[in-house]
C-alpha cells in the first residue's frame, strides 16, 4: 500500500475565479476542487480516454476521503464536547 500524498490535502480557499472561468459546477466546488481543475483539464485533452489521467483521478479520490475523514473528526470532537455539556448541564 501507498502513502498519503501531499497533493492530495483538502483545502479550505480555493481560487474562485478559476473555477468560474473553468465553468465547474457549484456542487463540486468543495475543498478538492483545486485538484478537480487538473483533472478536467487532462480530461479534456485526452478526450476522456479512462486510462490516460489515472494519477490525477486518483489524487483527487484521495482528496475526497480525506475531507471525508477530516469531517468525520470534526463530527466526533462535536459530539464529544456536546456530551460533556449535556453532563455538566445534569449535574
């Protein structure tokens, strides 16, 4: 198994102009989308042979869990710091 490449982090501010200019859809917009653009962009130059972008295709899978892990943590720490106050509150 590989590693975690750097390339594949989640980022909070994207470059919206760019995403504008390269018409991507509000809904994948989100903290991978920087990695999106490269991948639509050997899309459409490889006329979307499946085996030419495996690479930037699977950096951007990569990126997907790991936002998807990022929020899991956050909804754990949330739900945590939410059961300690619902104890507080009780005593």
């Amino acid at each position: 198994m590989g590693g975690q490449s750097n390339e594949a982090e989640p980022r909070r501010e994207q470059n919206l102009e760019a995403l504008e200019k390269a018409r991507t859809p509000l809904a994948f917009r989100d903290s991978c989308a920087h990695i999106l653009l490269k991948l639509n962009k050997c899309r459409r130059n490889t006329y979307y042979m499946p085996y030419e972008c495996g690479h930037d295709r699977h950096v951007y899978e990569e990126c997907q869990y790991n936002a998807w892990l990022q929020r899991i943590e956050t909804k754990k720490q949330i739900d945590l710091a939410t059961a300690a106050a619902a104890a507080a509150a009780e005593e």
